[in-house]
C-alpha cells in the first residue's frame, strides 16, 4: 500500500507543477497590463505631436516625435528615445517628456506592440524590434543629430533602453526604476528564473555598455526594490546612481529636482541640449 506521505508529495508536485505552467503562460499578461488600457482612435491633434508609424519584421508601432522647445530649438538637436512603464501608453507621456524638450532635446515616445493602437502583442523581441525601429528613424531625420542619442526608460521601458544599447550606439543612457532582470521576480514567485519568457538581462547589457548610465531608484519602492538599481550601478562601467525618497508610483517626488539631476547629468556628458 502506498505510503501516506507520498501520496502528499506527489500530489504537492502536481500541484506546484500546475501553478507553474498557470503561471508560464499568464505571464505576459502580468508582465503588460498596459495593453488593455483603452486610448482614442486617433493621437490628439497637436502641433507639438508628430505621430509617426515605425515598421518592424512584425508589426507596425505607433511613435510621436515630440520637437525640442524654447530659444535653442531648431537645426540638429539631440533626441531622448522615451520608452515608458508597463502599465501606462504614449497618450499620457507628453507633459512628462517637457522636461527634455525644455533643455532643447527632441523626443521620441515609442509605443509597444499591443499598446494602444499599435498592433501585435508586447514581447520582448518585440519591443526591442520597436527600440530599433525608432532608433533608425530618428538617425535619417535632417534635425537629430545622431551623436547625442539618448536613450531614458522608466521601469518596464528600462529593459527596453538597455536592450537598444546593445544594438545601436547611444551617448547615455538614463534608468528610472529599473531591474536587474526579470528572473528575480519569477524566484519570488517561487518559480525557477529560466521560465521567464521576456527577461531583458539588463545587468548584461550595461557589462557592455560603455557610455555613461544615470541611474535614479526610490528607496522606498516595493515593487522594483532599490537593490536593483543598486546592483545595476555597480554593474556599469560608468554608473551614476541617485536614490529618492519615493516609492515606484510616486517618482519621483520633486519634479523640480528630478530635472535639475537629468541636466546636470547631460550636461556633463557634453550631450544637453543647451549646447
């Protein structure tokens, strides 16, 4: 007769091997709630939106290039590429992005596959296929200047900023919130880390990266811990890192200083667009 305590076992095995499938193919949908945000059928009409549709090997994404502000406008001017966080869509970017068109920087929001009215469905090869796409629109535009690309990611866009890094040159990179990889997350979920479909290795891709990374994290966060941005700091070959007093939603918590901290930090690259 069959033991008690294997009978448990084996029956805790299955039942741990079903959360894990359950949880293998969910996890896109953890992974992008953004993708069920509804937006309108068409972007806002704006002379300070210029939509553009980028075409990947997939799909086609949805971008808005976003023209540089104020007296140093016009003529070539570096860009910011602005990937954005899991649960948000281009439509609520542009106020966020004056920051940069303000020091004279154009920007370009790049949507993700199956956000908003992009077609497709999120990925990681698919939002890094979106990175690119936008990346070499932008380098045959008369008015960018190539050298000062810029890539800045907040979250979920953090691994796609790092992920461009590896394929097209950058002057910087800057990283609000970000994550190591996605395989911690899977570990806390008691899940092994090879299960994670879409891990965007970015402690890999800054052990290559040679340009300077700005690094801003919350001490507070609970969703992404500070540890992340710690560790990623020290992983860069020219890592700069300013923790907050904030958490993952609420950052940063001085607007004022967060752009004063971005420009400094450009500055010093020689890649603001005051220059």
């Amino acid at each position: 007769m069959e033991h008690p305590l294997v009978r448990i076992f084996i029956l805790a095995v299955l039942a741990y091997v079903g959360y894990a499938l359950l949880c293998f193919l969910v996890q896109r949908t953890i992974i992008y709630p953004g993708r069920s945000l509804s937006v309108a059928g068409q972007p806002p009409d704006s002379p300070d939106i210029h939509p553009l549709w980028l075409t990947t090997p997939y799909v086609h994404v949805e971008s808005w290039f976003l023209p540089a502000t104020g007296s140093v406008a016009g003529g070539r001017r570096p860009v910011v590429l602005f990937f954005h966080g899991n649960g948000e869509v281009i439509d609520v970017l542009p106020d966020q992005a004056e920051g940069f068109r303000r020091m004279g920087m154009h920007v370009m929001l790049v949507e993700y596959p199956g956000y908003g009215r992009s077609g497709g469905s999120p990925s990681e090869e698919g939002i890094t296929a979106a990175a690119v796409a936008a990346y070499d629109e932008l380098v045959r535009r008369a008015d960018t200047d190539s050298g000062r690309m810029i890539a800045f990611g907040r979250s979920l866009g953090c691994g796609a900023a790092c992920a461009l890094s590896l394929r097209r040159p950058l002057a910087a990179l800057i990283l609000q919130s970000p994550f190591t990889s996605t395989r911690p997350f899977a570990r806390q979920m008691l899940l092994p880390g090879f299960l994670a479909r879409d891990v965007f290795d970015n402690r890999k891709a800054l052990e290559s990266y040679g340009g300077a990374v700005l690094i801003l994290h919350g001490t507070e966060d609970d969703i992404i811990p500070v540890g992340h941005g710690r560790e990623l700091a020290r992983t860069a070959r020219r890592g700069c890192l300013v923790e907050l007093r904030c958490g993952h939603n609420d950052c940063p918590p001085d607007w004022v200083e967060f752009w004063r901290i971005i420009e400094g930090f450009l500055e010093k690259e020689g890649v603001s667009g005051r220059k």
